[in-house]
C-alpha cells in the first residue's frame, strides 16, 4: 500500500481526522449531560466519572494520527459513521480502497 501521503493527503487527512474527533466529543458531551441530569445520587456520579474515564481512554487509543495509523484510524471511523467517504476524498485510490475494505471487515 502506498504509505507516502502528499502534502494534499496530509490536508484532507488532518481535516477528516479533526472533524471526526470534534463530532465524537461532541456526541460524548450530549450523553455526559443526560447521565449527569438523571443523577441522583453519589454513586451516579462515580459511574459518570468512570463512563468519562472509559471513553478518554478509548478515544485516545482511536485517535492515533502517525500516518502509519491512519489508514486503521480511518477504517474505524467509517465504520463507526464518524467520517463519511466525502471527508476522505483527496486521498489516494489505493488508500480509499484500503480503508473501505478494512471498514467492511469490521462488520
């Protein structure tokens, strides 16, 4: 596969990476507000804690953007519907078809 990203490559993928990140916290916040409204009692907010605790951690092992990942990253985020293609137009055909196979393997 080819691993060189172009310098257009490098803008699109930033772009796409960023927007998805912005979507997905933003996602996080919406239900982090409903789980901290339906609180009542302490240990309602020790689950929020924990729930916020688990999500950083798996956002941070997502969002790895070596351009070695990212190929990976991209798949996951497809799959998830984080991205959609229109977000990765301007990479490579070779790149797209990778992410594309590798985000119907994840089904």
């Amino acid at each position: 596969m080819d691993t060189i990203w172009s310098t257009t490559e490098k803008k699109v993928a930033k772009r796409a990476f960023d927007e998805a990140l912005v979507r997905e916290c933003a996602a996080l916040i919406e239900r982090a507000k409903v789980l901290a409204e339906k609180a009542e009692q302490p240990d309602d907010i020790w689950a929020l804690n924990d729930y916020l605790t688990e999500q950083r951690d798996l956002i941070y092992q997502k969002y790895d953007d070596h351009y070695s990942q990212l190929i990976f990253v991209f798949a996951q985020l497809l799959y998830q519907k984080w991205i959609g293609e229109q977000d990765i137009e301007g990479l490579s055909e070779e790149k797209l078809q990778a992410i594309r196979f590798m985000a119907g393997g994840l089904q």
